[in-house]
C-alpha cells in the first residue's frame, strides 16, 4: 500500500515540483520504507518528534519543520533542519537569526503567509511578510536565507475557494519575488495538491496521502 500510495503521488507530480513527504505522527521503520523508495526530503511538525527522528535516520535526509515554533526551541532545531518552513512571526525570524549567528550558520526559511479565510491560527499578513521581506533585503537578518512562501488554504471541499487562496498567494510570491528573486512556493497538502500545481506550487506537502491517515490522538 505505501509504496503504491508513494509512486502513485510521486508520479502525478510534474518533474520540478518538489516533494515534502510528510511523516508526522508515523514510526521511523515507516519512514525508512518511503526512504528505500528514494524519497530524501520530509516534513515533521513538532520540534521533538523531528529530532529524534533525525538522529535514527539516514544523515542525507533533508528535514522540513512545517509546524509552528516556539522561540525556545530554535536553539535546538537550527542545525538539525534544512529548512524552517512555518516562519509565521517576526519575533521568531529574529531568535532564527539569532541562533544562526551563534551557532555560526545560515538557516533557510519561508515565511508562513495566512492565507485561510478563518482556520488558521498561524501565519503573517502579507503586510508583515512585505515589511520582513524589505527588511531582509535591506540586509537585515544576515543569518537568515528566505526561500520563499508557505501557505495553507481553508479547509473545505469548495474549490473555488481553495483556488482563490492558491492563486492569491501565488501573486504575493510574484510581487516579493520582484523584489529579490524567490524559489519555493509551499501550498498545498494531499486534499488539495493538485489545485496548488496548477496555481504555481514549487513545493507540496503530503502526509495521508501517502501514508494513510494519522492516529485521531494526534493531529
Ligand atoms: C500535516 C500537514 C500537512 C500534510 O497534511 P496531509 O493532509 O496529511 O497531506 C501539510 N502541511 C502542514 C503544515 C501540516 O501540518
């Protein structure tokens, strides 16, 4: 089942759009099973869950955080992560940044832009994430690489809405980007991957859809 669920959405996928499995909630010997596939590149939610998953899986894994970040815990996560996904406040682009230095490197990101009409707690207004992204142009945040944009659309099965929130984002990234070029466009998950292609998507995010749904204990 997950090897087809695997080559099934690894398949349908256009050749430059990236693929971020997302193995939250899922054991390490399930993890290993989509790697022996070939898949590097995964995406883990919580702060401890990544870290022990890192340190029993191959080296040559890149891990993606998409799931909120407590300052607290950048500390620990910065060399561990191959890029930050949910940057969703200026006061945790600043801890990044700050632990970066400390610890001597330079951490890649996108910011997190609330696209949803109301669900989503997390994310930064496109006002903020302009007034970062200047900022980081100007040369601010000099331990920092921004990649680009992640976003996360409501949650329905009205596409039209789905659509709108992709392709509003996919304006913003454009506006940014002609500002300093931009590569990564995250949107879109398993119930809605093929909408935020088709709107400009260079990078999905897919947990059920390969792995089958999660535990209902954890989200
Ligand atoms: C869990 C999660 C996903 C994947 O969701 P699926 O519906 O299982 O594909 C994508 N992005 C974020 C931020 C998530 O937390």
């Amino acid at each position: 089942m997950l090897k087809e669920n695997y080559f099934l959405i690894k398949n349908s996928l256009p050749a430059d759009v990236e693929l971020v499995a997302v193995s939250k909630t899922h054991p390490v010997e399930t993890i290993r099973k989509i790697y022996d596939l070939g898949q590097r590149v995964f995406g883990e939610n919580r702060v401890q869950e990544l870290l022990e998953k890192h340190d029993k899986l191959p080296a040559d894994i890149e891990w993606h955080l998409i799931g909120h970040l407590q300052t607290n815990k950048v500390k620990q996560i910065v060399k561990r992560v191959h890029m930050i996904q949910s940057v969703d406040s200026e006061r945790l682009l600043l801890e990044i940044n700050r632990q970066a230095q400390r610890q001597g490197i330079i951490v890649t990101i996108l910011l997190q832009v609330k696209i949803a009409a109301e669900e989503s707690k997390y994310g930064l207004e496109e006002s903020e994430a302009e007034g970062l992204f200047r900022r980081y142009t100007d040369g601010e945040f000099s331990n920092i690489k921004i990649k680009g944009l992640m976003g996360m659309a409501t949650f329905t099965e009205d596409n039209n809405i789905v659509k709108k929130e992709f392709q509003r984002l996919k304006l913003f990234f454009d506006k940014l980007s002609s500002l300093r070029n931009l590569d990564t466009l995250s949107m879109g998950m398993s119930n809605d991957y093929e909408a935020a292609i088709a709107c400009g998507a260079t990078s999905v995010r897919i947990g059920s859809a390969i792995f089958g749904q999660r535990g209902s204990s954890l989200p």
